[in-house]
C-alpha cells in the first residue's frame, strides 16, 4: 500500500486487451450475416437521406433501426459479454436500453425532419454524413489497421463504439420542427458523447492508439452541432 502512487491505470483492468478484443470476434460470430445486412441497410438509408428531400418515413426509419440497435447492443454485447468481466458495463447496458426506448419514442409519436441544407448548416449535415459513413464503412477497418483479424472488427449496430458515432451522426442530421422534438433530440445527445469518452479512456488504459477514434468523432458532433446553431 505504501507503493499506491507506482500503479498505472492499466493495472486497475479488469480484463486483458486480448479478452476485450475477443467480445467482438463472439458477437459477429453470433450474429452472422447480420454485418452485410447492417452495411446494405445504412447505406441505403444514407443515399436516400443525403438529400433533403427525404421523406419523414425516412428519418423515423433511422430512429427504429438506432432503437434496435441500441436494445441489440445493451443486451447481447454488453449485458452479456461486457459485464462478467467488467462489472460496470452493466449500467451501460441499461442506459443503452433507455436510449433506444428514446429512438423508439422518436419514430412512433414524434415529427421530425433533415437539417436544411442551408450555409449555416452545411458542416453540420456533412458532418453528419461523415461520421455516418465512418461508422458504417470505416470503424470495422480499424481491425485490419490494429493487426487484429477481420472477426474482431466492430460493427456499426453489434458493437456501442460505431452504434454511438452513428446515433452522434443521426443527431446532426436531425432538425426540430416544434418543441417536443426539441426537448427529445436534446436528450438523445448525452449517451453517445457519454460513450465516446468513457470508451475512449478505456482504449487509452488497455493502450490503444483506437481511443482517439471515438473522441475524435464526439468533439466533431460537439463542434457541428454547436456551429449549426450558431
């Protein structure tokens, strides 16, 4: 004890990177061909919402696809793996599941629309569109890029990492049009940015050059969204 100040936060893990690494190769192993389908349906969500004139069954299309997969996330990844070996992830499974009853409440009971294409929101929605396509396409290559096996790749929709940039995406894309909506979208914001940082610290502590993704992609959606309503 004399010795406290000598620990470093890796050495307060709980699990191994190698452990961590391998919830993922279990999840896509489970839920195969789940992964082209995910990858087909959001991109065809997003070439029919890169425009705006995408229709408001597109937009509450989006917001029952992100409550699936946060249910799908809470229970099968992070209530099931996550939490044997990290027992703090079972509060991140609940908060999962009660961001996806908020999507859920979104599509069913709420209006919506695209954000306008307008100069004062056009990095906003390009933003938008990027961490789309990041989460979608990109996110599951940064496997490769570790060294690790296609398997482990994270999944937009299996994995929180990449279901969060692409909630952080959807937001950015979403406009109120009356104060309910507001107050909603607003309440949609703090479990993804909440995420990206907690995920963020752990990637850091396992020492994970990775950590810089999900911040990287929180302080964008900030920093869009910010400038949109400026």
């Amino acid at each position: 004890m004399d010795e406290w100040w000598s620990y470093r936060p890796s050495d307060l893990l709980m699990f191994s990177p190698r452990i961590y690494w391998r919830l993922f190769e279990s999840i896509n192993r489970e839920a195969w061909p789940a992964q082209p389908l995910l990858l087909g349906a959001g991109l065809g969500w997003l070439w029919l919402a890169r425009r705006n004139t995408a229709g408001l069954r597109t937009w509450r299309s989006a917001a029952v696809a992100l409550s699936l997969c946060c249910f799908f996330v809470a229970w099968a990844f992070l209530w099931q793996r996550f939490a044997p070996i990290q027992w703090v992830a079972s509060g991140y499974a609940v908060a999962f599941a009660v961001q996806g009853v908020g999507w859920l409440i979104l599509a069913t009971r709420l209006a919506t629309h695209a954000t306008p294409h307008t100069s004062r929101q056009a990095w906003r929605r390009w933003v938008g569109l990027g961490l789309a396509l990041w989460a979608l396409l990109m996110h599951p290559m940064l496997a490769l890029a570790d060294g690790r096996p296609w398997q482990q790749a994270e999944f937009f929709g299996l994995a929180p990492d990449p279901t969060a940039i692409g909630s952080l995406a959807v937001l950015l894309l979403l406009n109120a049009d009356n104060p309910r909506t507001q107050t909603l979208l607003r309440l949609l914001w703090p479990l993804p940015l909440t995420w990206c940082a907690m995920s963020a610290a752990t990637l850091a502590t396992m020492g994970s050059w990775q950590a810089a993704v999900p911040l990287t992609a929180a302080a964008l959606a900030v920093a869009a969204a910010w400038a949109g309503r400026r």
